[in-house]
C-alpha cells in the first residue's frame, strides 16, 4: 500500500507544481492585457485553474503526505531533511496563498503589481521545488 500512496503523492505534487507555474505566469499576461475581452479570459482561466487543479492538487498532496507519515512515522518524523521539507512545504502553502490574494485583486481590477513583479513571482516554486527535491533524494541533513 506504501508504493501506491507514494506514487499518488507524487502525482498529486507534479499537478500542484503545474498549476503553481502556470497561475502566476497567467499574472504575467494579466497585467500586460489591456482590452477587456483577454482581461476577462484570464480571470476566468486563473479561477478554473486555482480551483479546478491548484486547491485539490495541494489538498491531495498534504493528505496522501501525512498518510505515508502516518505508515512510517518513525523513519520521516526524526530525520532533519524531512523536518526541513515540511517547513518548505508550509512556506510553499504560503505562496499558494498569495497566488489567492493576487488573483482575487486582479479579478477586482484592483492589483497595483506590474508584470514585471509576476515574472520574479513566477520563479519563486522553481526554488522550492529544486530543494524539496533535493531533500527529498539527496537527503543531505
């Protein structure tokens, strides 16, 4: 049963990540779109994609973690590479969050960030990411 729930883990991560490269990159054109037609699609692509892929995938991964946690306690609990990656996955929650706040002033028309700022935001999941993953493999601590 372990394999399995890894392997939907996983899965559930790649589709959190997705989605976490593609919302802010939607920012990107967003904040660049002037004619209310493309500003309208990208309201509504950013709230299908936060809602339809971002929340369950984030959903899915932190309860398929806390079961294989729960599996083997003992063998993630103690060990300093996984206590690091939960609080990387807390600090990812957070930027998940942000996404939230982004989108909805961008839905109010109320954002005063320029596409300039969403192009740095966009990269903030690719750090998280190579040290998840590093954790994770490497396991270096």
């Amino acid at each position: 049963m372990y394999k399995w729930v890894l392997a939907f883990h996983v899965i559930a991560v790649i589709c959190w990540f997705a989605a976490l490269f593609y919302l802010p990159r939607l920012f990107v054109y967003h904040a660049m779109s002037e004619d209310e037609i493309s500003i309208e699609r990208f309201k509504v692509m950013q709230r299908k994609l936060y809602r339809g892929i971002a929340n369950p995938a984030m959903i899915a991964t932190i309860v398929l973690g806390l079961w294989l946690v729960s599996m083997a306690p003992d063998a993630y609990l103690s060990q300093t590479w996984f206590q690091l990656k939960v609080g990387l996955v807390l600090l990812l929650i957070g930027y998940h969050y942000m996404c939230l706040c982004h989108m909805k002033k961008l839905a109010d028309n109320r954002s005063d960030k320029s596409h300039v700022y969403f192009r740095v935001f966009n990269e903030v999941p690719v750090l998280f990411l190579v040290a998840i993953v590093i954790l994770v493999i490497v396991q270096p601590f």
